[in-house]
C-alpha cells in the first residue's frame, strides 16, 4: 500500500507526523530546496498528501496552540481548494481532542512573514487565517499528481507578534534549529533575547497541541483507510 506522503518544515514536525504507512518529508523551512525534493520523485510514490506543522497566525483572533484546518491554499498561483473527503475525516477526528480548530483558508509564501504589518497586509490580500511556507508548494505536488490533499497548521506566532530578522535564517537544511546561528544573531543584537522568549513560548503551545493533534488523528493521519 502507499504511504500518506505528510510535508513539513522543521524535522521536529516531521518525527511527529512520521509512523508506519507515513512517509514524512520537509526541506528546513526553503520552499526552493521542498520544490526540488519533490520535483526529484520519479513518481509520486503516495496516495495523499499532507501539510503537517505549525505556522503564522494573520487572523488576529487566533491565539498560538488554535488548529487550522486548510479549506484552502493561497499562493501566487491562485488558490487550491483542499479535498472535502479529507478535511472532514480531519475534523471528525480532532473533535474528539481538547483543541481549538478553525477552517479556514491558508496562505502559502517562498519568504518568511516577520513584521506585524506583513501579517496584516497578507491577511487582506488573502483572507487566510495562518501563513506557512510548504503548504502552497505540497498543494502543487499534490495537483500535479491527481492527487488528495489536506493541510493542518497549529498557529505559532499569533498575528500581532513580530518575529526577529534571525529566525528566517535559524534553521539548518534538515530541519533542525541552527543553534549557532541564533546565538551569533542575539550577540549582535541582544535586545532579540525577549522576542526569542516568546517565540519559545509560544512555540511550546504550538507543538503541545500539534502533538495532540498527531494523537487523535491517529496512524492514518485523519484520513479515511483505503
């Protein structure tokens, strides 16, 4: 049987979606170096594909921890309505958790969103609820393919909270945090240290509930067996 192919980000998002019949993939936070990873397969080698993670909150009644689950994705391509069959088993899933869920369209970008006023500009243009940086580039796979695709993104960083410059730079390519790297950045500029709290602090909420989220979903991911 094929595996449910589940796209990430960092690798700590991709040791929770791995598991059996699960094939996870994610690139370090480059959208370029996710593009070439999945323009590399031969054949799709799946039966579904996933966005699996944690992303950016632009609707600002979104706290760090709530759960988006994707109606659709918005990139510079347009927007791809994710599939219905999906994001209902997904629902039904993680209504049996203690989470906060939302569907919701998600926006898709190739640069990090830093700035607060970023985040309000892309929440206009897009009306999605959270941003991420693999979910438009997995949506495309997924369609070159004929193939389903859902996204689940648990809000980090909530929309009125800006991110320091370093961040975008922070991860090394398989995922992991560049730890050097960030105390380099705070040794330049240390008035970063309280936005790195934060971050941390609101990243903890992020992957307590992504990992519930993993949990109820169960071996499958929330989608229905074949």
């Amino acid at each position: 049987m094929l595996p449910i192919l589940a796209v990430t980000g960092l690798s700590k998002e991709a040791r929770l979606a791995a598991g059996p019949g699960i094939e996870a993939v994610g690139a370090g936070g480059s959208p370029a170096r996710l593009r070439a990873l999945l323009d590399a397969r031969v054949t799709a080698g799946c039966r579904a594909v996933v966005s699996f993670g944690i992303g950016g909150g632009l609707d600002p009644s979104l706290l760090p921890g709530d759960v988006v689950i994707a109606t659709g994705i918005v990139g510079d391509t347009g927007r791809r309505e994710t599939d219905v069959v999906l994001r209902d088993a997904i629902h039904s899933a993680l209504s049996r958790a203690d989470l906060t869920t939302h569907s919701a369209d998600l926006a898709g970008v190739d640069a990090a969103v830093l700035s607060v006023a970023a985040k309000v500009e892309l929440h206009g243009r897009t009306g999605a609820a959270a941003v991420d940086m693999e979910s438009h580039v997995a949506a495309d796979f997924a369609a070159r393919h004929g193939l389903p695709f859902a996204a689940i993104r648990v809000v980090c960083d909530p929309a009125g909270r800006a991110l320091p410059a370093f961040v975008a730079t922070a991860l090394k390519p398989n995922g992991d945090p560049d730890i050097p790297a960030v105390l380099t950045a705070l040794a330049r500029r240390p008035a970063h240290l309280l936005a790195l709290i934060r971050l941390a602090r609101d990243s903890g909420r992020a992957f307590a509930a992504l990992s519930q989220c993993r949990a109820s979903l169960g071996p499958n991911l929330g989608l229905p067996s074949p």
